[in-house]
C-alpha cells in the first residue's frame, strides 16, 4: 500500500538526517521510498526551505509539482483571519481524492513551525514501524495517511500531468 507520512522532528536539521537513515532502510528493503522531500525551518527564518529529490527524471517534474503545492499552500499563503481558511481550501481542493484530508493539513501546517523540521514520504510496502524504531531518540511526531491504489492514482495523475 502507498503511504504518505509526515514526520515532525523538533530541530532543524534532524529531517535531513532522518532521510539519510530512510536512505539506508531503503537500501535494507524495510521501505520502498517512492519520494520524498525535506522541509527546514531554521530559527530567525520567515518560510521553511524545502529540499526536494528523487532520483527518477521522469516524476522528478510531477512530484515536485507535489511537494510544491504542499509545502507552498501550507507555509506561504498568509497566516491570519480568513486568508488562512481560503489558503487550506484551495490546498484541499487541490489534493482532493489523494487521501489527504482538511484536519491533517492544518495539522501538519500548525506543528511545522521555525526551528523545526519535516520529512514528507510517498512510500510503498514499507513497514513504518519498524522505520520508526529507526528514528528512535530523533524527538518526532509522525502525522499519517494510507492511500488506497485508486488514491495514489489520482495523486500521480494530478501532479504528474497524467503520466502515473
């Protein structure tokens, strides 16, 4: 099953340091990473930094559409009065049918704050507890959403002009 997950970590650079793990229970055949980017927001920074990477050419365009209309409609629209519930309905309509919902949004948008960090996963038949056991003692939240094949379908179609 495909999953995207998001895991919170209280500092900077912890989430770049979890991808490095991810990286190698890849390499063990723990998780199958379909993508993945990192999101940094140091201290004393106005917006997060998102670093994006997949290693495929032919999503790298469609995922980084992905992340970027993520990362963009949760940290870079405004963040008081009625901006911010337009901001989160566009983003929700924008990820409609990916499994994605409205509560996990705004959660993810109000725990990823300065001087925190956030790995966002697309994974296939990875066993995420075991991949937590990894991350033991990195000081993280893990917010998630299973999605079914006809979800993942609807999420590659969307953000990868149709070429799934």
């Amino acid at each position: 099953m495909t999953t995207f997950t998001v895991w919170k970590f209280d500092e900077p650079e912890r989430a770049e340091r979890a991808a490095y793990i991810l990286k190698h229970a890849e390499a063990e055949g723990l998780v199958k990473v379909v993508d993945h980017a990192v999101v940094t927001w140091p201290y004393g920074a106005a917006t997060p930094e998102t670093h994006h990477e997949n290693e495929s050419s032919r999503r790298h365009t469609g995922w980084g559409a992905f992340w970027g209309v993520i990362v963009g409609g949760l940290f870079l629209v405004p963040i008081a009065g009625a901006a911010v519930g337009a901001g989160i309905g566009a983003l929700v309509r924008a990820t409609e049918g990916t499994g994605i919902d409205r509560d996990q949004l705004e959660t993810i948008r109000t725990e990823i704050t300065e001087g925190t960090s956030a790995l966002f996963l697309v994974t296939d038949h990875g066993d995420l507890d075991r991949l937590g056991e990894r991350l033991h003692g990195m000081h993280k939240r893990l917010i998630a959403t299973n999605l079914t094949d006809g979800e993942r379908e609807i999420l590659l179609e969307t953000f990868s002009g149709g070429n799934p």
